[in-house]
C-alpha cells in the first residue's frame, strides 16, 4: 500500500506540469563523489545532498530516521534511538559503506560498522550521499557507497542558536551554539544533549533462543551528550588551516544476559586538520590529517539488586592522513593525485590474535568535459598489510541531451578487507577469510527543469567472497564464511517538484539481492534487506507556519540467510509543524508513526510506535 501511494503521488505530479514551480536550487556542490567541490547536476554516479535546512523541517531526531527510505537505503534498527542501526545501501552488506565524519573515516576496526545511531543530529550541518562503489578513490569499505556527515559550521556574522525539546516515552532533548566568522578567522561551538526512556527493545526467548535470548521486559532508555568544536584562518590569500573535533559520550540500555551484558557506555569521538594551499586557480594542494575513536564498555546490571558488573571493553583506533593535489589541465578538464594512508589499532578485555594493520594507497583521477559529453576515471592501488595490494577502478560517462535530460553510465570496481572480528574474534576465528571483491554497473536517465526534477538509475553489483555471518539460529555456526558470489540488482527513482504551492519529494527503490552460491541457500535472498521501499515528503509554508508531513514504507524481508525467518513490511506516516512566532523563535511539534504501526526491522527487535514531540527553537539571526 504504501508504495501505491507514493506511485500516484508521482503520477499527480508528472500529469499537471502547469501547476509546477521551481523545486529549488539545482546548483549545489557536494565534495565526496569525487573528492573535489563538484556541482551535484555534473556528477556521473547518483549522488544526494541534505542540507541543515532540510534537517530541521524534517524535525528527524536522530541519523537513522533522516536517512531510512532515502533512495538506496535501508536501515535495520535493534530497538529505537540509540540502539545498534545498520545501513544497507544498494543492497550491500551493512560494512560496506564508508562513512566519513568531515573527512575523517569513522567506523568500528572491530566490528567493521559506523554506530550512526551514537551521531548527533544537532551537530549536523549536512550529509552527502554517493550511492555506488567509490573504492577506486576511498579504498575498502566503500563497495556500496560513501555517506559523509559535516558536522555544523557557522559562516556568517557570528550569533547564537538554541534549542530545547521534549517528547514520548521520556524525550529531553537540549542542544547551544555559538559561531561565525570575524576578518580572516572563524569558529563554532557546539552541544547537544539526549535522553529517552525508550522502550522495551527485544521481545526475544531464553527458552526458545530468540532474539536478545532473555526475557527482560523493561525500558532501554539511551543518553547521549555530545560537544563539537570548529575553527580556521586563512593565513594569506592561497593558505587556509582548519581544526574540528566532534565527542558523543552515551549511555545505552538493552537486554541481554549476565554473560553479554545489558547496558553499554560508548564514546564516538573524531578530530582532525586540513592544511589548503591554493597558488592559483588551477592548482590546489590539501594535506589533512585525523583520528577517530570507537570505544564500548559493556556492563550487566541486575534488575533486583542494581548491582553492576563489568562484562568487557573494546576500544579502537583509526588514525588517517592524506595528501591531494588537484590540477586544472584545461578549463573544462581536471586531474587529481593522492596518497592516503591509515592504521587500525584494537584495545581489548578480548585477546585477539593480532591488534593492528595498516594500509597504503595511492589513486589518480581525471575529470572532462567535451561538448556534451563528460567523462570521469580513477584508478587506485591499496596495500594492506595483512592481505597485499589490491587495485581498484572506476569510470563514468554523461551525455546532456534537449530539455534538461542527461543520460549517463558508470562501472566500477570495489573491495572490502576482513574486519578483526571477522578474523579473530576469540571463539569464531575465521583466519582464512579472503577479502570481499565487487564489480558494479549503473545506468541512469535524469531530467533537471525550472518546474520539477527527476531521476532513474538502474544497477547490478556482482560481489566475489561475501562474508555472511550466519546468524541467527538455527543457521548459527560460529564463525563468518565466504559464500561463492552475490548478484544485486535494483533500480532507484527520485522526483522532486512544486505542486499548487506544497514542496512534493519522493524516493522510491527496489532492490533484488541474491546469493549466487552454489551451496544451501543459492538464490535466496541476503538477510535483512527489503526488496522495495521509499518515502514521500510533502511540506508548504502558510505564512510564518509551515506543515509537514512523510510516508515511509518497506517490504518484507527475511532475517536469516536460509530465508525461513520472515520480517513483515511496514508503512508509517508522521506529521510535523513549525510556527515561527517571532522573529527569532519556532515552535516544533511532530507526530512519528501516527497510525500507531507495530513492525521491526530485525527480527525480535522492536520499533516505537505513536510518539509526540515538541521543541522550541531559538536562532538570532538567519542563517
């Protein structure tokens, strides 16, 4: 049903093209499809940008719920905010997308996922989003796309901001700022707090092992308080030096046993520099330089006596550099040459055979434009200590055609090294895993007008090794394994436009990922990825009030590689409104799930049902 509704949404829309205003602005530039400023209308692979703008009209209280449904992504979700959330993107395993905070590669050594779940949403500014492989400029892990997150940054005039909220089931929610730019320097301060009761996460079975395997019927509250620090100067005309640091301490409740503990404190911590140095304007040369920590103490605290005991402690550390240098060789062509490097360190209760690795790597790539014709290409050779080199492509081709269509055809190559645990988890080593190697095509058709703005790409990634852990029972043996092959195919449409005055947004995709072994499950679908899903967004401003509201949908999916654990589809709708009363003053209120949908993403792990919120917003100056 859900899908239905956002097909006839489109429809409507595609059928009175007289009604049609401008959707916005279509020159934006985003940085992370080809690690250089790129207006977003020239890039060869599908790629979107959310804005703090969108941000805020969206009232999404956390990463997750801003980006499920967007084109190419799922999200599995262990339980509401603050709670374990996977990203699959293109149907890929939920390790193979990068993501990048400012620049900096965050993510788990160990467990080889960011925890997007422990982000602030009010210390973002915007996100970009590349689906595809982009290995052959970012290395392993980018098999399925890159998400970069650029947490907030104030360039006007400085001025303050605040905000303070309050919802279901316990939401406190509080976040300040301070920011701008002053002559040659700029700086931004930031903090954000979040707390919730929660709900009870798992309805799992220690009798049947299911799920979380306990019965513990209680709330699985989350706090999360988080401090972003920004500052630059430009030295002189051609010199610019910039410093960020983003920390979120949480505290994260959940059920779980004497032996996994229930309750975890996290730290997501990310720092870096950029040194630019620009002589001219076809010559830029960047060095950056960052760390980024991924720390979980796990504890078990007993529901009759509050005694709390320690359960175990993995740390990790990733600490990156790079150096760039981007030439202009003509005024419609450009070059980019680079050297990354980056060490991974494990700090663990648990021994691991081998705590740390690096890896080495240097890419090349070429940006043109002739006629109407633009061509991008990149190679770029990895080594990795534990596993050699590996070398990696892609190349991208785009052709304007009459009335705003563009056509365009894209293939690139990918790989994916083994995580720690993956490796040598103590009771589930794996030493003999090989890396995950991937090949991937995209066809797309796209259409940017004055009245509206469309686009239709088609895909198929074949992905050599997979490593599935099969999990959970009763396919559970212990240990991770490569499957022979796995084919993904699917198809992603997005339209945005203006309709008697409502702004109408809608994503849908579909996604058909198989395993391609030859083994037990040949042919069945990879666990916990939806065939189709989509939203519709639909806001209008009346004045100094604005409404809102988004329907998001998915399919059923299995929860097991042998496909016999079924998770039902879902469709919610929520509602949303914001009254700036006074010049500097909003008022916030949302509904989430209006229509009180019971459904999960992971199998035993329940989702929050009707929730309200309201907040009220506090902003001096326009931004």
């Amino acid at each position: 049903m859900p899908f239905r509704t956002l097909t006839v949404a489109i429809a409507t829309a595609l059928l009175a093209p007289s009604a049609l205003a401008a959707p916005g602005e279509l020159d934006a530039v985003l940085v992370t499809a080809n690690r250089t400023q790129t207006a977003l209308a020239d890039t060869l692979v599908p790629a979107q940008i959310i804005d703090r703008d969108e941000i805020e009209r969206s009232q999404a209280r956390d990463l997750p719920e801003l980006l499920r449904g967007r084109a190419g992504i799922q999200i599995g979700n262990s339980g509401g905010p603050g709670k374990l959330s996977s990203i699959f993107l293109r149907g890929a395993e939920s390790d193979h997308v990068l993501v990048l905070v400012d620049g900096v590669r965050i993510g788990s050594a160990t467990a080889g996922m960011p925890a997007i779940q422990d982000l602030p949403i009010d210390q973002i500014e915007r996100v970009e989003i590349v689906r595809g492989p982009r290995s052959s400029l970012y290395g392993s892990e980018a098999i399925g796309g890159v998400i970069q997150i650029f947490t907030r940054r104030h360039d006007g005039a400085i001025a303050p901001h605040a905000r303070i909220g309050a919802g279901s089931h316990g939401l406190r929610e509080a976040s300040a700022g301070i920011g701008g730019r002053s002559g040659r320097g700029w700086f931004g301060v930031d903090a954000a707090f979040q707390r919730t009761d929660g709900i009870d996460a798992c309805r799992g079975s220690s009798a049947l092992f299911q799920g979380c395997f306990v019965e513990e019927p209680d709330r699985d509250g989350y706090r999360n308080r988080s401090l972003n620090l920004r500052a630059g100067v430009q030295l002189t005309d051609a010199l610019r030096l910039e410093g960020h640091a983003l920390h979120a301490d949480a505290f994260n409740q959940f059920d779980g046993s004497l032996f996994g503990g229930n309750e975890a404190d996290i730290v997501q911590q990310v720092a870096g520099g950029t040194l630019t140095y620009a002589p001219s304007d076809v010559v830029r040369l960047t060095a950056q330089a960052g760390r980024a920590y991924d720390k979980s103490s796990t504890s078990f605290r007993d529901a009759d006596t509050g005694t709390r005991s320690h359960v175990g402690r993995i740390d990790t550390r990733r600490d990156t550099a790079s150096v760039q240098a981007d030439f202009g060789l003509a005024p419609t062509q450009g070059l980019s040459l680079g050297f990354d490097w980056q060490a991974d360190q494990v700090d663990s209760d648990t021994r691991y055979a081998v705590t740390a690795r690096d890896n080495y790597a240097t890419f090349v790539e070429y940006r043109g434009r002739f006629g109407a014709h633009r061509l991008q290409a990149s190679l770029r050779h990895d080594d990795n200590e534990q596993f050699g080199g590996h070398g990696t492509g892609s190349l991208g081709w785009g052709m304007e055609m009459a009335h705003g269509l563009r056509v365009t055809a894209s293939a690139g190559t990918g790989f994916k090294a083994p995580t720690f645990n993956d490796l040598y988890f103590p009771g589930s080593e794996s030493p003999d895993l090989k890396p995950e190697r991937s090949k991937s095509v995209n066809l797309g058709i796209s259409q940017q007008a004055a009245q509206w703005r469309w686009s239709l790409d088609v895909f198929e990634s074949r992905i050599d090794d997979l490593i599935v852990f099969v999990y959970p029972p009763p396919d559970y043996v212990g240990r991770g394994s490569n499957i022979d092959e796995a084919r993904i195919r699917g198809a992603e449409l997005t339209f945005a436009t203006t309709l008697a005055g409502w702004d109408l947004s809608t994503e849908l995709s579909h996604v058909d990922p198989r395993d391609r072994s030859e083994g037990a499950y040949h042919d069945h679908l990879l666990a916990r990825r939806a065939r189709s899903s989509g939203r519709l967004d639909i806001d209008r401003s009346f004045g100094d009030l604005r409404i809102g509201t988004t329907l998001r949908g998915a399919g059923g999916r299995y929860d097991n590689p042998a496909n016999t654990l079924r998770v039902g589809g879902y469709g919610t709708l929520d509602l949303r409104a914001a009254w700036a009363f006074a010049p500097a003053w909003t008022l916030e209120a949302r509904a989430t799930n209006l229509l009180d949908k019971d459904y999960e993403t992971v199998a035993w792990y329940r989702q929050p049902g009707r929730e309200y919120g309201l907040a009220l917003r506090w902003q001096p100056l326009a931004r």
